[in-house]
C-alpha cells in the first residue's frame, strides 16, 4: 500500500466546517461582551481563537494520536489519474486523513471501489454520491 503524500500544511484555509454548539446564557453574554468590548470581531471569532488555543494546548497529544492512527494532516486530493496508475500496479489505498480529503468529481465509482481499501476521515470527506455509495461499506 502507498503511503499518503499530498497533503497541504495549511489546515487552516478558508474553506470551513459549520459547527453548532449551545452555550449557557452567562457564557454567551460573557463572549458578547468580550466581543462588545473588541477583544474579537464576532462570536465565532472568540469560538475559533479558543478552539485554536485549546488544540495548541494539546497539540503533543493530538501529533501522538495521529501518528498511532496513520493519520495525515490537511487537504488531501485523490485523482482519477492516480487511482488509475494504483489499479493498474494492482494497488489500493487506505485513506486515513485529519481534515479534508477529497476524491474529484471525475473519478467513476467502479474505479475508486476497485482502489481504495478503507476510508477514515476526521474533518470532510467530499466526493460524488456514487463514489460515497460505492465506499459506504468501507468508511469509519
């Protein structure tokens, strides 16, 4: 099995994940109020700086957790010319990704089930509904 290589280091690109999350009423205020006073420009912006800061703080153990899962880090884009080339070395791929992995919109399902082994993705995972199809039974 090929190991993963293009992934992108930017992880934190302009391409976003809608995420939603309740807040008791103190913490809303206090985050309206911090926001108020232009210590942030928004809500979602105090909610990003603190994420940030949170994965920072635990930023050993995620790179430890990462590499005990295989896991690779950031944007990662799997071509019809490069399932190609691994069916035709009789390859497949396990698809291990933190972030965003992407197969392109002209990869046939019939080929990405005849190439990718598994598929384990922490963040998005974009593809055509047939190639999701196609993988159902192969995603975690």
């Amino acid at each position: 099995m090929p190991p993963l290589q293009k992934t992108t280091a930017d992880h934190r690109s302009n391409d976003s994940e809608k995420v939603t999350i309740n807040l008791g009423h103190i913490e809303a205020g206090q985050i309206e109020l911090l926001v108020l006073e232009g210590f942030y420009a928004n809500r979602s912006d105090f909610i990003r700086t603190a994420i940030r800061n949170l994965i920072d703080k635990h930023a050993l153990a995620v790179d430890q957790a990462m590499a005990r899962r295989r896991v690779v880090l950031g944007l990662h884009r799997f071509s019809r010319a490069e399932l190609e080339a691994l069916l035709s070395n009789g390859e497949a791929l396990e698809i291990r990704v933190l972030g965003l992995a992407v197969i392109d919109p002209d990869v046939p399902a019939e080929l990405a089930r005849a190439t990718i082994r598994s598929v384990s993705v922490l963040g998005a995972f974009q593809c055509s509904a047939a190639v999701k199809a196609a993988l159902a039974d192969r995603m975690s």
